[in-house]
C-alpha cells in the first residue's frame, strides 16, 4: 500500500511555485510604464528658418545646416547649450575657434555655414527656445 503523500509533489512545493508565478504576473501588471525615450521635441521651431533673417541663407541652405549641426554637433553634448546660447559674433568665434579641430572631419566650407547660421539665430537678439521639461532638466549636458 503506497503512503497518501507518495508520487505527489510536496503540497508546501506546488504552493511555492504558484506563489512565485502569481508574484511574477502581479509584477508585471503593476510595474510602471517604462519612461518615454522619445520626446516630443519640434526641432524645426528650436532649429527655425525664417526668410530673411537667416543671415542671407535661403531656406533650402537654412535647412541643410540645420542638418549638419544636428548630425556634427551632437556627439559630444546635446544641441541644448547650443540652442541656449545668446552670443555675439565675437563670442560664438570664441567657441567655435577651440571647437575646430574636435570635428576634424567637417570641411571648411559646411563648418562656416554652421557658424553662418549660429550667429544670427542665437543671439541677444532672440529668446532662448522653450524646451520640453525633460531636455530643461539636463541643463546643458556639457561633459565635465
Ligand atoms: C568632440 C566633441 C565635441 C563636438 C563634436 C562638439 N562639441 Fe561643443 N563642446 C564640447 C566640450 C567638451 C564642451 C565644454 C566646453 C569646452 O571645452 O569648450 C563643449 C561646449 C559647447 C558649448 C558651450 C560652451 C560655450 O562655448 O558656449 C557650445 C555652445 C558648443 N559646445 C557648441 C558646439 C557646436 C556648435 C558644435 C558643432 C559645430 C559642437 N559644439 C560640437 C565638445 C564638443
């Protein structure tokens, strides 16, 4: 005669095991909505175009920088202290100057027109941009 508990598996065993199954689907369930990587940043309003005020860049030519900063710009730190910067003529020199050779494979030509744009689009003379709050909070994002 076999014993009542014999071929069956332990009852603590298979209590276990649903427990930790039910833990794991409640986990699921509950756990917060992963964090949006993409925000809703409208770059041609941040990188705008407007005619005549593209210091004598025309549309198709304001586009195109706005392109290479985007694709030149961004490695090391995020378009933000770009966009942020007020600066003058002598000012954006200065940073462009040191600037030079971290993008030694941008030609001469693409990298005046990215100063050709900087300097009458970031200025003194036009507001900061608006940023969505998660771009806010990480500041400039210079590296240290
Ligand atoms: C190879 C890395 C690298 C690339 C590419 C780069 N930057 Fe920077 N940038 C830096 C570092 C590092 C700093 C921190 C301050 C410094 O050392 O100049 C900085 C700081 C800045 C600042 C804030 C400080 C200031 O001088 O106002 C601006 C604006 C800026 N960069 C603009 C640009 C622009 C425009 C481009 C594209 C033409 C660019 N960066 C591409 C590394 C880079």
């Amino acid at each position: 005669m076999a014993k009542p508990n014999d071929g069956g598996y332990p009852r603590a065993a298979v209590l276990g095991a649903v427990l930790v199954v039910m833990i794991a689907a409640l986990g699921g369930v509950l756990a917060p909505p992963r964090a949006r990587a993409q925000s809703d940043v409208d770059i041609s309003k941040i990188f705008w175009c407007k005619d005549g005020e593209n210091g004598g860049q025309t549309a198709d030519q304001c586009a195109e920088v706005r392109d290479l900063i985007l694709q030149n710009c961004t490695a090391c730190h995020t378009f933000v202290p770009i966009v942020k910067a007020q600066k003058t003529e002598q000012e954006w020199d200065a940073t462009l100057g040191p600037h030079r050779s971290r993008l030694p494979d941008l030609s001469d030509d693409d990298y005046a027109k990215i100063r050709a744009y900087l300097v009458p689009h970031f200025n003194l003379q036009h507001p900061k941009p608006e940023l969505p709050p998660e771009l806010e909070k990480l500041g400039t994002g210079l590296p240290s």
